[in-house]
C-alpha cells in the first residue's frame, strides 16, 4: 500500500523507466508529474535519488549474478 505522496512518485517514476513501451511510459510521466507539482522540491528530489538508488541497486545485483 501506498503510504505517501512520495512514495507514490517513486513508483511512477521507476514505472516510466522501466515501461515495456513509449505509450506505458508516458503515462507514469504524466502521473509522476502530476504527483511532483504537489509535492515540495525537496520531496520530489528525495523520489528522485530513491529511484536512482534503486536502479544502481538492481544493476548491482545483476552483475553480481
């Protein structure tokens, strides 16, 4: 369950980049863009860099495989 506005812009925002198409992808933009224009800049910074952390992670852990 989604707690917070910031944790529901994580999502989106991870969404969009690991969409299967362009049209999924756009979508979770808008919806992430929806969600940031609420949200104070440092909260959308805190997604930003939650996402970004999340990624390397993932990239980490395939490598290691």
């Amino acid at each position: 369950m989604i707690k917070d506005n910031k944790e529901a812009l994580t999502l989106a925002l991870a969404l969009a980049i690991t969409a299967p198409n362009d049209k999924k992808a756009e979508k979770c933009v808008k919806i992430a863009d929806s969600l940031a224009k609420n949200m104070k800049r440092k909260d959308v910074e805190l997604a930003m860099k939650d996402v970004l952390d999340k990624m390397i992670d993932s990239l980490k852990e395939k490598k290691d495989e």
